[in-house]
C-alpha cells in the first residue's frame, strides 16, 4: 500500500481484504512503509478485518508500521 489511508480508500481497502478474507490462505501481510497517512475510517476497516481473520483462525499482519500508527493500534 503506499500513499494516503483515508476516507478516499476505505472502499477498495476493505474490498480488497475481503477477497482475501474468502481466499484459501489465512495470513494476510499488508505493508504499510509507504504510507503516509491513515485516518479513523480505515482504522476501522483494519481492525474489523483482523477481527475477522482471527474468527477464520487466520491472521492479518501489518508492517512498516509507523510509529505514530503504532501507538494508535496499541489503543
């Protein structure tokens, strides 16, 4: 992913981890390096989604986690 996570991309963001919700593989690594910001809206659809896989007994992993985006996803 690269660029903004905001209220723009919350519909192909949580479009594209449904697919991968239903795909076969049950560990789904997104990296977050490049992006420069990320906003409530898609906070949300990370959190649902990694609530999701855990009920499929999968596992959603972020990295490039920026420290700013670190200390919001501890909370």
């Amino acid at each position: 992913a690269a660029g903004e996570f905001d209220l723009a991309a919350t519909e192909s963001l949580d479009e594209a981890l449904r697919q991968q919700e239903d795909a076969p593989r049950r560990i789904v690594r997104i990296d977050l390096s490049r992006v420069t910001f990320t906003d409530s809206s898609c906070l949300a659809i990370l959190f649902a989604s990694h609530h999701r896989f855990l009920q499929l007994h999968g596992l959603l992993v972020l990295t490039g986690v920026d420290e700013c985006l670190a200390r919001l996803l501890k909370t």
